[in-house]
C-alpha cells in the first residue's frame, strides 16, 4: 500500500459505536468507503457517512498522543482524545452547538503492514452540556479497497 501517496489510498471501514447509559445500551454500525494517507507523523482515516438529514464527512488524526476526530456537514464536531485525560470539543447539529467533555480511557492503534489492515479503538466517558451521557466505545476496522 502506497500510504505516502497524495491522494491517499482507498479503504473499506466498517465503524462500530456502543453507548452504555446505565442499563440502556445502543449499537450504531455503518460500512463506508473512505481514504488512508499519513501526512508528517500522523495517520489519516477520511470518509463520508451516509445520514438520513444529509451526508456527514469526518476526518480521523491518528498520532502518538492522540486522536482528533472532525466531522462536518449535517452534523459538525470536533473533538481530541488523550489517554486517562478529560478534554473539551464541540458539536453542532439543527439544534445548537453543544460543549461536550470526553474522559478518555482507552486509544489503541494497530496497522498490519503486511495485509494491508488497521483497526482504531475508543473508549471514552462522555458528558453533553455538563450531563453525562454515557460510556462509549467506537471500533473502526479498516481495509485496503481493491
């Protein structure tokens, strides 16, 4: 795989998010085609969620201490990830923008070289507006499109 190319090379993702809110649990999956590149000491995940109110693009920043997801479109979010740290981003969607908190507890990173796989998993406590929402866990597994 030619990850230093310009454009990026195309993926499979299959995105898997599991919110547990005491004892309700929900589960959101959806397959998409995106793009892997690494630009400087970072890994790139680009691609466009399909919505009923519209297309959403995220944009996902991999590197050694963190991780950035962005998303625009319908929906608008920014947000960093830090392993055992607390930290603030947005979201915005038709009914405002909302401050959201993520303690984060896991980020585990793994690229198989050889056939041309990854995987990105999340594990975070989130809090809407100073209420907390739960605990999520997003799972991104990811292939070389051929």
């Amino acid at each position: 795989m030619n990850a230093a190319s310009q454009n990026g090379t195309p993926i499979q993702i299959k995105f898997v998010t599991e919110i547990k809110d005491g004892l309700q649990k929900e589960h959101v999956a959806f397959d998409a085609n995106g793009l892997y590149y690494i630009k400087g000491n970072s890994t790139y995940l680009s691609f466009e969620e399909k919505q009923e109110t519209g297309t959403v693009k995220t944009i996902i920043k991999i590197s050694n201490e963190e991780v950035l997801i962005l998303r625009s479109g319908n929906v608008k979010m920014r947000q960093v990830y830090r392993k055992k740290e607390v930290t603030r981003g947005t979201f915005e969607n038709a009914l405002g923008t909302f401050e959201v908190l993520t303690k984060t507890n896991n980020i585990e990173y793994k690229w198989f070289k050889n056939s041309n796989k990854g995987s990105l998993f999340l594990s975070y406590e989130l809090s809407l507006q100073g209420e907390k929402s739960g605990l999520y866990t997003i799972s991104i597994m990811f292939k070389e499109r051929i």
